[in-house]
C-alpha cells in the first residue's frame, strides 16, 4: 500500500516549517504596514482631523 509522502514525518515536518516561515513572513508584513501606515499619519496636515481616517 503506497504512502502520501505529506503524510510522513518528514513531509509533515516539511509542512510545518512551511506554515511557520509564511506565518513569520505574514507577520514582518503587518510590521511593516504599520510602520508606513504611522509614517504617513505623521506627514498629514495637522489641521486634518485624524479622526476621519
């Protein structure tokens, strides 16, 4: 009877570091949104009500 290769220790191994280096990725991209998000806050007029964003 033949085996997934998923399904295999290493495969699920695989799938994990996988799933984890996305979910890393994933997070320093959040990261970064929110650095440029507060960096353009900073640059708007101060006159602007922030509270319309």
């Amino acid at each position: 009877m033949p085996t997934d290769p998923e399904r295999t220790p290493e495969g699920m191994k695989q799938q994990l570091l996988d799933l984890e280096t996305a979910y890393v990725l994933r997070l320093d991209t959040v990261a970064s949104l929110k650095r440029r998000i507060a960096m353009l806050e900073e640059s708007l007029d101060p006159a602007i009500s922030k509270h319309l964003f």
